[in-house]
C-alpha cells in the first residue's frame, strides 16, 4: 500500500465579541426565505462554489470526482433549509443578487459558515455590510460572540474579517493523508 500524506491548508479561525449594533449601507440586503424545494437557483450555487476556492476540496487535486462542487452545493443546500444555519442572508442590487452570508451557531457563538461576493461587484462595501448584518441577527437572537474560519491563503477574507474587527483565535494546520 502506497500514501501520500501533504499539507493541504492552513485553517484561520477568527473571532470577536458583538459590543454594539452597526447599520448596514447597502439598501437591499434581505433575509432569504428557508427553502423547501432542492434548487436554490444557479446565482447563488455560483456564488458558494465562488466562495470555496481556497478550500481544501479544491485545491487538493487528488479529489478528483467533483468532491468540491458536491459538497459547497450541499452545504448551500442545507443552509438555506435551515438544516446548517439558522440564516441566509443575501445582498441585491435593483435586478440580481451581488453575494450572501450564512449564519449559523458553534458553541455559544454565532458562526459564518459560506460568505461571497460576485466578483463583478467586489470592492464596493457588500462583504463587510452582509458581516454588519449577521452582527444585527447575531445580536438579536442573543448571541455576544461571532466566529468564522477561512483558509489563511484567502487573503481577500482574512482581510474583510480584520477590517470588521475579527482576530486570530488560532491557526490549524490541514493534512491529507491518502492511501492507495
């Protein structure tokens, strides 16, 4: 029997404490209904598969079965069924939605699961007003503490997160070990 052991990436799990309420600036930011049908719609599968990039069931070229596409589809799935987060949360634009943001619970805290943005509208402040929002919800329904974990490559997230106020709770380090 043959193996294959290799880093695959770096965990980054941030967190901070909710002091206070912040409004959000975008003026379409929506709850998304829990869903009872199995297709959430192409945009926002797009969308979660946009926001895994950097995970390990991309990167790690051994899965070779679209393992990747299967499991963000899956985890969009069960998230807006309420099955995996407790909301979706979903930013638009007069005509189509421009990203969305989980939010579930781990422990005693609120937790952001899937977060993206349509790279055609980046840079223009929808990120950090989906994490405001889920800092609302999160406080609403008595959270203190909000958590996430990206990977340490995402630069694009580690920054939104800092620039929202997250810090480094701890780094992990993740493994594949394959055998043949």
């Amino acid at each position: 029997m043959r193996e294959s052991f290799h880093q695959v990436v770096f965990w980054l799990t941030k967190r901070r404490y909710l002091l206070k309420v912040q409004r959000s600036t975008l003026p379409f930011i929506i709850e998304f209904p829990k869903l009872q049908e199995s297709e959430p719609g192409h945009k926002l599968v797009n969308l979660a598969l946009n926001a895994g990039i950097y995970s390990r069931f991309f990167l790690d070229k051994k899965f070779s079965n679209n393992e990747y596409e299967r499991l963000y589809t899956k985890w969009l799935l069960k998230s807006v069924s309420g099955e995996l987060a407790l909301k979706t949360i979903i930013a638009r634009n007069e005509s189509e939605i421009t990203g969305f943001i989980t939010l579930g619970k781990n422990n005693m805290r609120a937790d952001i699961g899937l977060i993206s943005v349509d790279p055609l509208f980046r840079g223009k402040g929808i990120g950090s007003d989906l994490v405001k929002y889920a800092d609302n919800l999160s406080l609403n329904m008595g959270f203190d503490q909000i958590g996430v974990v990206t990977q340490l490559d995402n630069v694009n997230a580690c920054k939104l997160y800092t620039n929202c106020g997250f810090k480094i709770e701890s780094i992990t380090n993740v493994y594949h070990l394959w055998l043949y």
